[in-house]
C-alpha cells in the first residue's frame, strides 16, 4: 500500500494552522474595509541556496503497480470477459502474506466464497465492476473495488490487456468514501483527521510506466462534518453481475 500517511499528516496541520488563523479573525461585522496598497509583484525566494541536497526520499512510496494476473484467462482479449471473482482470487492465492490466515486481510477469503453462484450475496466482498478506458487506447480498462476484512479498508484495482494476458495497472488499499473516474483519472475520497474534510487522491495512466501512477494528493474542505456528494459513474450494461459490497 502506497505510504501516502506521512504527507497527510503534513496536509492535516497545515489546516489545522490555516483554521486557527481563520478563527482570530471571527467576530469582525464591521464593513468594507480597504486592504491597502498592492504590492508589486516579486519572483519566488529561494531559501538555504547552500542546502545540501537528499540523496534519497523521506518515505517509500510505490507510484506505480504492474503485474501479470496468474491464472485469469480473457476470452478474445475483450477484459469484460474476465470474471472478476477469478480476477480477485488470483490476488488471493498470490499474496498469501496479506490474505493467508495470519494477513491483515485474512477475513477476505472466507467472505468470497460468498461471490460464487449460491452463496450470500450481501456477504460477498466485491464490488460492482466499471469498465472505461483509461489508457487511451480506445478500449476499456477493467476497475475493482473489494473490502479487505476485517478492516475498514478497501482495495482499489486496475487492470488493462496486453499481450493476450491480465496485467494489473493500479493497486491501492485505503479507507475509502468514495471513487471517482473523471475522464481518463481514477479519483480516491478517504476521510480526513479533521471533520469537514477529505484526502483525495488522483491516479493516472503513465505511458512510460504503462500503469496508473500516483498524480495528486489533495487536503479538501468539504463541508461542516458532511461529506460532499458526487454522482457515481455508470457501469457498463455488458457488466458481469459480481454481487453487491458488503
């Protein structure tokens, strides 16, 4: 899971000091006031021009996932003819660190035999499958979302074709409010530390890489304790049916 925790702490007192300073200025009914002369407009200052530079980053963060899926045949290359429950089974059997019975996500193997014809559907850990392009190619790129029991995260996947196989483009786990796509960009909502905002954080597809890489991670006011609502985008009607989130 990318280490994205580091920098949101960062994020998070920056608004807490952006709040208070707000807050000094409260209880000011007076009228218009003048701001005074404008200053003129000056070139950024570089500061500590001496300082050396880091050799290597503050923290670890894997901007990019590519991996072949083991075992998930698509008929045709047409991704919409993978099954997502083969799909997120061969996650399961290949990482074993995560899901075996001493992973953090343990819980998520027993809930997916609940995917399968027969089993309780409102138990199963998959959630509805989108396709969109994504790459720009002109053809759809298949994206997952599934809960990572028995926590309150949820894993976010991409996957696109090449070479007559499965390649996952995107991985991510987080705590999750929401997803977005916008145009060709994958659009995670987390929520805050502070109530009235939202972390969202932006993937998009990187050519040199070929996989979705991490763009932008944005601290967000949303609101007074309510979290802004966002139409969800529509899932292809040739969709294979995986079943409701739990």
């Amino acid at each position: 899971m990318p280490a994205r925790r580091p920098a949101r702490t960062a994020l998070a007192a920056v608004a807490v000091a952006l709040l208070s300073a707000t807050a000094t200025g409260c209880g000011d009914t007076g009228g218009l006031r003048g701001a005074g002369p404008t200053q003129a407009a000056a070139s950024p200052a570089r500061l500590w021009p001496d300082l050396r530079p880091a050799s290597s980053p503050a923290y670890p963060y894997d901007v990019a996932t590519r991996r072949t899926v083991r075992g998930v045949t698509v008929p045709g290359d047409d991704i919409r003819a993978a099954d997502p429950v083969d799909v997120v089974e061969a996650e399961l059997r290949a990482r074993p660190e995560d899901y075996g019975s001493k992973g953090a996500y343990h819980a998520t193997v027993d809930r997916m035999k609940e995917c399968r014809p027969g089993g309780d559907r409102a138990r199963c850990p998959l959630l509805k499958p989108y396709y969109r392009d994504l790459t720009g190619d002109g053809r759809a790129e298949l994206t997952l979302g599934f809960r990572l029991y028995p926590t309150n995260q949820t894993a976010v996947r991409v996957y696109t074709v090449e070479g007559h196989r499965l390649v996952q483009v995107l991985a991510d786990n987080d705590a999750i409010v929401g997803v977005e796509l916008a145009g060709r960009a994958l659009i995670e909502r987390s929520p805050a530390d502070i109530s009235g905002y939202e972390y969202r954080t932006t993937w998009v597809w990187d050519p040199g890489q070929r996989a979705m890489v991490f763009s932008r991670d944005e601290y967000l006011h949303v609101g007074d304790g309510r979290r802004a609502k966002t139409p969800a985008p529509s899932p292809s009607p040739t969709a294979p049916s995986a079943g409701p989130g739990a």
